[in-house]
C-alpha cells in the first residue's frame, strides 16, 4: 500500500472515531442503540430526567453491599484544541480532593468510584460529590496543585491507547501533553467554557451496579442532578478537521509491534448475527496468537503475542496482532515471522485440534468473568455498560457471552473459523496498517 493511500485510509479511520451514535441520535429515547434483536438483562433500569441526564441502574448483587457508580461524558481528548488539554485538566480538577477517578478518553471522559458499603446515604453523598464537582469553577491559581496532587486519580488517554491497543485508531490524532508546561499555558478560563460546552446534563450518562434497587437509584439520582439545568448551546462532538491532521504517532516501538486489519462489516446495528460474526473472528485470531506464539518460541523470541478483535462504531473490525517485549534488533525478524503465519493460516486453514483447544480456553476466559466467578463483577458490569454507551452497542452480560459461545460452536467447526481469517487478514479485503 503507497504512504498516500495508507494515510488515507487512516484519516477515513480516524473520521469514524469522531462520530459517536449519541451524537447523530435525534431520538429523545434513553435507549443509546438503535432497536435490535438483542435485549438487556431484564433487571437494566433505563431512564431519562427531564434535563436529558441519561441513568442506568443494573441491580447485580445481593449478598454484599457494594455498589459502582460511573459518569460518562460524552466529551474527550477529540473535543481538545491540539494546544490545550482542557478535557484532562477539566477532569482533574472535577476529582480534586474526592474518592473519584477519571479517564480521559477519545471522545468520552468516565467518573468511577466504587463502594463497598453503598448504604443510601453513601450513594447520595457520593453523587453530591461528582455533581459539584461537574459544574466546579476552575481558578487559575488551582492549576498546578491539580497535577500535584490529583493526577494519579486521571489515567490519561496515553494509557488508555496502550491498554486497549488502540494505537491505529488514533494515528492521524494529535493532542497537547498534561504537564507542567501545558497546566501553565491553559487558561482557567478556557477550562471553564469547555466544562460549560460540553459537562451538562444531555452529554452524560450515570451508570449504577451493584446491591441497590432502581427505585431508589433513580430517587437518589433524581435528588442531586434534577435541578441541573441543561445546555441547548452544547458544542457539538463531531470535529471532522481532525481527520485530516498529519500522523504523529505510530504503532510501534523499540519492543513493541503492532499489526492490524481494518474491515468492513454489515452496517447494521448490533444484532444476535453481528455478535456470531465476532465470536467467529475471536477464535480464529486466536488461534492465529497460538500459531504465532509457537512459531517465535522456535525462534527462541521471548516476545509476547496477543491477537483480538474490536469494533469501531459497529461497522468497522479492526483486528490486530499485537507484540511486546521485543528484544534489541529483532523486531523486523519477528515482523515477518507473524507475516508468515498469517499467509500459511490463510492458506491451509486450522486443524480440528487447534479449534477444540481455542474454544476451551475461550469457554474458561468468558465462565471466569461471569458472577459466581468474579469477585470485581460489579465493577467491570459498570464498565461494560459504559463500554457499550460509547460504542452505541446493547449490554449484556457475561453469562450471554458464554452462552453464545456454547451455542455457536456446537454448530461451527475448524473450516468455518479458517475461512474467517482469511476474510480478517487476506490483503485484498482489508487495510492492512
């Protein structure tokens, strides 16, 4: 692929990444995804205060006392100018001096905090907490103790691409560093207005889990965020100039390799048929890690290999193959090496053994996340339903993960997984990164 094309299709990546379901919606329902086949779990509480703050209750527990609460903004590091963080700095300081935590994302900015005694009065004092903080005015003299003393409470977009393995998406994406330097040239001023633009009530989504019933999380809620008046001047979130910025950053390093493949899928919405369509690419990328792993071990590489997949906005996969832990000088070595496993898989396909082996260690990665196996459950059921907020994708639960696998594979074998590879990775139907 020439440098031209390939920017190209970087910056037509990068243009899918900036327009979130939510912010083409013209719907006033709670509802964040389109109408499909797939249900929530049938304990969700999903509702709307007359101000447009969007709440979700999903009850998961009731044998502790736990309970997660996350605010989502519908704003992040895209709505930035490239010379000031202003999303970061506003979410510093909307954690300063409380037990929140922020993440600035690309396009959404999340408030957690997790209870393990979630009696009513912590809920309420906890939402008091993150609503001030929300609608808080930043002064200037206050800007240097929000790196000081509140930014280990931000994990910041840096660590987030590296964490989710995101890097290709945001290729074409620059943005200020949250520093000394960038803290000291932001004014206050321009914090505020971005809080003004973008933290009001129709940008947010609440999200609670755990052992508290909806009726009173929605009184709770309805107390501390009702009389927040909404914003009918909200900047919009879909900033198409950023498409066209010149890379600044790259997908590998001294010891790490990233390899990915940006496809198309059926622009549909999230159904039942989509999420087979993922569970197919799931085994078969890791089947391919497997092939990989085995391939540099016999090279005597100690390089660490991960292959998955993700959905950009549902209508994009990108799949990537991903190594880290290079050693000095082997990284062009190892790149073909994963280059040569990639075409012998396309070519020959997966053996029967290989299936069975994948399919069991993917039944026991989905059983370990499910409710009577994880202690974090409630937690991480408040992040997947951020998760699926910003993706614009139905909730469910671990359990029907683990159940959609149980009933596709009875009906799947080695040569349908072969042949979903060879879609992923075949170079005349994907851009290859």
């Amino acid at each position: 692929m020439s440098n031209s094309l390939r920017n190209f299709a970087k910056a037509a990546l990068s243009a899918t990444l900036l327009f979130s379901p939510l912010a083409v919606s013209a719907t006033n329902n709670a509802l964040w995804f389109e109408h499909t086949d797939i249900q929530l779990p049938a304990r969700t509480s999903v509702a709307q205060l007359e101000n447009g703050l969007r709440y979700i209750v999903l009850p998961t527990t009731k044998s502790t006392d736990e309970v997660s609460i996350r605010v989502r903004v519908g704003s992040g590091v895209a709505q930035e100018p490239s010379e000031q963080p202003l999303a970061r700095i506003a979410a510093l300081n909307t954690v300063t001096e409380t037990n929140w935590l922020a993440t600035s994302g690309y396009q959404q900015t999340v408030f957690s905090l997790d209870l393990n005694q979630g009696t009513d009065s912590d809920v309420s004092e906890s939402l008091a907490t993150i609503r001030h903080g929300l609608t808080k005015t930043l002064q200037q003299s206050q800007a240097q103790a929000l790196l000081n003393d509140t930014f280990p409470a931000l994990t910041d977009i840096e660590q987030l691409i590296e964490t989710k393995q995101v890097q290709p998406l945001v290729a074409n994406q620059e943005w200020a560093p949250l520093n000394e330097q960038s803290l000291v040239n932001t004014p206050a001023e321009s914090v505020n207005q971005f809080q003004t633009n973008h933290y009001v009530p129709q940008n947010i989504t609440l999200v609670m889990t755990g052992n508290i019933p909806p009726r009173v999380a929605a009184r709770l809620i309805e107390k501390n965020f009702s009389d927040w008046k909404s914003n009918t001047t909200v900047a919009s979130n879909s900033l198409t100039e950023l498409a066209i910025e010149p890379a600044t950053t790259t997908v590998s390093s001294d010891s790490s390799l990233a390899i990915s493949s940006l496809k198309n899928v059926r622009n549909l919405p999230d159904s039942k048929s989509l999420r087979k369509d993922m569970l197919v690419a799931t085994l078969a990328n890791k089947m391919l890690e497997q092939r990989i792993e085995t391939a540099l071990e016999q090279q005597h590489s100690q390089a660490k290999v991960a292959v998955d997949s993700q959905l950009v906005f549902n209508h994009k996969m990108l799949s990537q193959v991903r190594l880290t832990e290079l050693a000095a000088n082997e990284k062009e070595n190892v790149e073909k090496v994963v280059q040569t496993e990639i075409q012998r898989a396309i070519a020959g396909g997966f053996t029967q053994t290989e299936y069975e082996m994948v399919v069991s260690q993917v039944r026991q990665q989905l059983e370990s996340q499910t409710r009577l196996k994880n202690s974090h459950y409630t937690a991480q059921q408040a992040d997947r339903l951020v998760q699926a907020v910003n993706s614009g994708s139905v909730y469910t639960a671990p359990s029907y993960d683990l159940d959609l696998l149980n009933f596709h594979v009875a009906h799947l074998n080695e040569l349908d997984v072969s042949k979903k590879l060879a879609k992923i990775w075949s170079q005349d139907d994907a851009v290859i990164l």
